[in-house]
C-alpha cells in the first residue's frame, strides 16, 4: 500500500511526467480545433474552386472571342487575272490613295468626251475583275467606269480588317481622286456596288453629296442579322452571338444601327435602285423590301429579278436597260 501510495505520489510530485501529460494534452487539443476548422472552411473552399474554374472559362471564352472574329469574318482575297482588255475593252491601271496610308488597285474605263461616270463596288471577298460583266454594258453605253479593290481584297494594300465603314471610307476615296485627276469626267457620279459594297454604298450616299445616285445590288437589311444568321449555322449560342456583335462594333466603331441599310436609306438624297434576286439564300429578298419600305418612295426604286441568287451576274446583265434608264432618268432630273 505504501509502495502503491509512493508511487502515486512520486508520480505527482515528478515535474517531468506532468510535462508529458500537460504536452500531450496540449497537442491532443489544437489538433481537434484544427480538424473543426478544415470542417468549416471546406465549403468555401469548394465555392472559390468552383468561381475560379468559371473565371478561368470567362477568361479563355474572352479570349476566344476575339481570336474567332478575326479568323472567321477575314476577307478572303482573290487577286485579279485577268483585264478590261480580256473583254475588249480600253483601260488605264491606276493607284488610288485611301486612309490609313493605303493604296487601292483600281481600272479607269474611259470614255470618249463623257462626263458621267459610274464607280463599281465590289463585295466581301471579290475583287474588280469580278465586277467586269456588269461594267461592259455601261461602258458600250458611253458611260465611264471605274473598277477598284477595296482594302484586303483583289490587288489593293492590306490592312488589320474589313468593314462596311472601311469599305465606305474607300469608296469615298474613289471618288475623291476621281474629282481630282479627272474632274471632267466627275460631273455626274453614281455608284453600282454589290452586297457588303452595296450596304457601303448607302452608307456613303447618306454622307457624300458628289454622289448623285445609286444602284444596290443585293444589299442586307442590317449587319446584325447577317452576323446572326452566319453564327447560327454554326450552332453558336445567342448569348455568345451578341458579345460577337458588341466586339465587332468595338472594333469597328460603329453601332451596327447607325450604318445598317435600313437606316441609312432614309439619310439619302440622291435615288436609289435597290436590286435583288428572289432566290438569293444569303441575303433573303425580304430585306430589301424592308429597306424599300423605310425610304422615301419617292426617291426609291425596288427591282426584284426572278430567280437570280446572290452571286448571279447573268440575270442582273439582262435587266442592265433597267439600270441604265434608271440612270439617265437621275442624271435628267438633276
């Protein structure tokens, strides 16, 4: 007993072993507060995880975006191979000065002692010799015309992107040195352009009073459909549709608003003819009915060609009576 007692005690009174039982105590306690608190902090552990990954996807979808702007409306340039004179017609290669320090390649076809001309706009991705079928007519008519690669397209100098606006700019270029290095062929000027060139035709007219009439030839309604209707088919979500919309507008600096057709028509003075086909799958002819209809009927013409789809030539060829006509009747009247 007393030994039992002995023990007892000398393992109270002992300073070494109650400092083992204290450090154990204290190392078993801060391990259970620690193991509480990894409990309590594993949600937001998991919530921060879960934005972070989300920011991540934000961030590579912003990139993305840009990247696929540029990559999937790039221009695709087709140089030209052939001349005016391929169709027998006389010619002078000239060099056109634009903004931005860029140099448009152009053909002047001149006419003996006229003093009108017409300036021929091609659309995205084509180039001057592909404008040549609808120029002949109105060369045999005794019309000037002057064909030209807007920027990134044909021969003409590069630059960072197309654009309606930047198509616009170079057609306001065209006429400008028009005026200047052959001001007597510059007394009447109209302007028969193509599809994203048409639409930067009407944006010019609403702008440019040298222009004194303009024949458009499968021209969208408004930029914004045309983008939706192209990231549809590639079954690219709407929400993703619209941040497009609003970086190309960035880009561009233009709202899409202020330089859709169906707005600038109604800023035009001059007369317009707009030409459509009724089979055209890439610009239905619904849109440019929808222009027609927001313009002064007065100084609007609308010509629907039965059966002609986007790209035709031959069609819109049969009807160029209707085009010269038009012409003269403008030309008359001012």
């Amino acid at each position: 007993m007393r030994a039992i007692d002995a023990g007892i005690k000398s393992s109270k009174s002992c300073p070494r072993t109650r400092r083992r039982c204290g450090l154990s105590a204290q190392r078993v306690e801060p391990t259970r507060r620690i193991a509480h608190r990894n409990s309590k902090l594993a949600p937001l552990h998991s919530i921060v995880t879960v934005f972070s990954t989300l920011g991540l996807i934000l961030l590579l979808g912003a990139a993305a975006i840009p990247a696929g702007v540029h990559l999937g409306f790039r221009a695709p340039r087709i140089r030209e191979t052939g001349t005016p004179a391929d169709l027998g017609l006389n010619y002078q290669q000239v060099r056109i000065a634009t903004v931005r320090c860029r140099y448009l390649f152009g053909w002047l076809l001149p006419a003996p002692d006229a003093n009108r001309t017409v300036v021929l706009l091609h659309g995205w991705g084509s180039n001057a010799e592909l404008m040549l079928p609808l120029a002949l007519p109105l060369r045999l008519a005794g019309l000037n015309v002057l064909l030209f690669d807007a920027r990134n397209h044909g021969n003409s100098d590069g630059d960072s992107f197309s654009s309606l606006p930047r198509f616009a700019e170079d057609l306001g270029s065209a006429i400008a040195w028009l005026r200047r290095h052959h001001p007597g062929r510059a007394e009447r000027i109209a302007v028969l352009a193509h599809s994203v060139g048409a639409g930067a035709a009407l944006f010019e007219a609403s702008r440019n009073p040298d222009i004194s009439a303009v024949v458009s030839i499968a021209a969208f309604a408004h930029p914004a459909e045309v983008t939706e209707r192209y990231l549809r088919r590639l079954r690219i979500p709407r929400p993703i549709t619209r941040l497009v919309i609003r970086y190309v507008e960035w880009i561009i600096g233009h709202r899409f608003d202020c330089i859709a057709p169906v707005t600038t028509c109604q800023r035009i003075a001059c007369p317009v003819l707009l030409v459509h086909g009724t089979n055209d799958q890439t610009v239905p002819v619904d849109d440019a009915r929808r222009i027609a209809a927001r313009c002064d009927s007065a100084a609007v013409q609308l010509l629907e060609i039965k059966d002609a789809q986007h790209d035709s030539t031959e069609p819109i060829e049969r009807h160029s009576g209707n085009l010269l006509r038009f012409l003269d009747q403008c030309w008359d009247q001012r």
